[in-house]
C-alpha cells in the first residue's frame, strides 16, 4: 500500500467548498436518465453526454473528484483524448465505480447484497493505469417490513469492507457507500436507527479489516424521512438527526462525509447540505456532497441529448456544482438559486 499516494487523494477530495460529481451510472441507468428526457442511449452519446460535464468550464472550482463508470474511463474524446484526462486537466481527480451491482440475498426476502470482490484486485491495478485514483462501492439496503435484517446489514458491511481493504492495498482511496434508500413511508426515526445500526456495522467490519480509516472517504445518505410518508422534515431536522447519527458512529479518523442524493429533489439537497454545515458545531469531518442526481439532473434536462444544447448543458452543472460547493461551506441561501 502506498500511504503517501492515499493521503495525497484523499487531501485533494476533501478540499474546502469542493464536492464530489457521481457520473458512475451504470449503462442500465443512465438509459433510464437519457430516456427520462428523450435521449437516445448509445455507446457514443454517453460518450457525448459525459465529456460535456467533464469540459464544464471552471468545474474544478467546486468538484474536487468524479467517479467513472468503467466504459467511460477508457472512452476518448474527437481528438483522442481520454475522457479522464480532460478532469485532470481541470484539476479533478478521476474515480471509479468498482462494484458489479446487487443480488438477491438468498433466505432474506427483499434484502440485496453487492456483487465484485471477485478478481477486484486485478481489475484495480487496470483502472490505476488509465488515471483512477479512487474508488466506490455502494451497498443498498431498503427499509420495509422487518427489514433491513441484522444478517442483511452485516453481509453488506462484509463486503463493503473487503472492498476497501483491496483498494487500500494497491493504493486507491476507497469510498465507503452503504445506502439506506428513501423508498417507503417511514417516519425519518425509522431511517434514523437502521441508520445508525448500518454504520456501526459498518464501521467495526472495517476495523476488523484492518482499514486505514484516514485513507478512506464515507458516503452515507442523509437521515431523511420516507419518500411517500406524510410527514417530511425540513433542513434543520434532517441536519440534526443526520449529525446525531454520524456522531454516534463515525471515527473522528475519517477525514471526509461526502453524502448522496438518494432521490432528494436538487434543491433540497442542496439545502439540507447547509444546514448540517451551519449546525457542525465540533463535528472532526469535512461534510460534502458526491452528488449523482441532485447534480446532473438540471443539466441532462437542459441538454436533452442535442449537441448544441452543451453550453446550455454545462451552464446548469456549474450552477449545482457552485451552490453545492457553497453548501458545503454553510453559505448557501436560496436567493442563490435566482442567478
Ligand atoms: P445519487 O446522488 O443520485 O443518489 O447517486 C449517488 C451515487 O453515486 C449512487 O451510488
């Protein structure tokens, strides 16, 4: 492992006001996003789609890193370059999207576990070569009726960490992902305390795997309420059964939170953000965004799959990228969201 090469990543990553872009989607979902707007999803307007956020002007102001899907990182753009060598030249570390996706988890009805340990090892000295020098894997745990169950979480928390003890060992920072999803009608008590289980579940596989918890990055979801239930909270609330959790259960170690969207409209992504960054109090961590959606969306409805729509397209990213970057600094206001 090279500690020196990991501490340079993750100093980078977790700069002040600076964030995270996830444009990892896998092809299956990035289909679902182009489709959304009438876009037709080939090899090629991916390709298209992608370098357009990439060449965002002024975007390594407030994106600190992007994470890849595994096709874009050896995609090249018209004058043979490579895609992730257009974020280098912006100052944007490249990443990478490592896990093969979920399964069932056999005897849990309802439950899932992450596939991709299998020759990761292998697969990561490959993605180092084409410029990656970051990692995620996301585990998905869905709340329902008795679930998730503690043999769900824990299969996950396994995995996840397995994970980040092979990226560590050949020198890439891994970002840690257990998601509980926003599905459902529960209360945001409920999100609360699977939450908290999650992370603790989490947090001791990893220690148990011996990872180096100052060479790794958490991207957690926020303690939210249910998508469908009637009762939502607002940014103070979410900010502060968020930061109750994370005290409980994250290492003052970890250098960087960088949160998910999960489905939470941009805007209130954007909001909630804030108000944990206004209420940090003594909170050890830099608390950022690795947004995929509550990033992209404005910008994939402005561009819409035609090219001459890209400068409108970047326009729409830079703006989420600024208001998030500000967020992270707790000196976002939705005034900022007229101009
Ligand atoms: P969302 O922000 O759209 O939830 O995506 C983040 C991500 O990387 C999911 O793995």
């Amino acid at each position: 492992m090279s500690a020196h090469e990991m501490e340079t990543t993750v100093k980078a990553l977790t700069a002040p006001g600076k964030g995270i872009l996830a444009a990892d989607e896998s092809t299956g979902t990035i289909e679902k996003r182009f489709k959304g707007v009438d876009a037709p999803c080939t090899e090629d307007t991916r390709r298209e789609y992608r370098e357009m956020l990439f060449t965002t002007p002024g975007l390594g102001e407030f994106i600190s890193g992007v994470i890849l899907f595994e096709e874009t990182l050896g995609q090249k753009n018209a004058a043979g370059v490579p895609l992730p060598q257009l974020l280098a030249e912006q100052g944007i570390i490249p990443g990478i999207k490592v896990d093969k996706g979920t399964v069932a988890l056999p005897g849990f009805p309802g439950e899932k576990v992450t596939q991709g340990l299998d020759g990761l090892a292998e697969r990561l000295v490959e993605y180092k070569k084409s410029g990656a020098r970051f990692a995620k894997w996301r585990a998905m745990l869905a709340i329902g009726a008795g679930i998730p169950s503690l043999q769900g979480i824990a299969a996950n928390a396994e995995a996840l960490a397995r994970y980040a003890a092979i990226c560590q060992e050949q020198g890439l920072v891994p970002i840690v992902e257990p998601e509980v999803l926003m599905d459902g009608d529960h209360a945001i008590e409920t999100c609360a305390r699977v939450t908290e289980e999650v992370l603790h579940t989490v947090f001791h596989a990893l220690h148990r795997h011996r990872v180096v918890l100052e060479f790794m990055l958490l991207k957690p979801n926020m303690v939210l309420p249910g998508l469908a239930c009637p009762r939502q909270a607002t940014p103070e609330a979410v900010a502060e059964a968020t930061l109750a959790c994370l005290r409980r259960t994250v290492p003052a170690a970890v250098p960087g939170i960088h949160f998910l969207s999960g489905g939470q409209q941009d805007e209130i992504a954007t909001a909630n953000l804030n108000a944990m960054n206004t209420r940090l109090g003594n909170t050890p961590w830099q608390l950022s965004f690795s947004y995929a959606r509550a990033l992209q969306a404005p910008a994939l409805k402005a561009w819409r799959g035609v090219a001459a729509n890209k400068s409108a397209g970047q326009q729409a990213l830079y703006k989420r990228a600024r208001l998030n970057g500000a967020a992270s600094r707790g000196q976002y206001t939705v005034i900022m969201e007229q101009n």
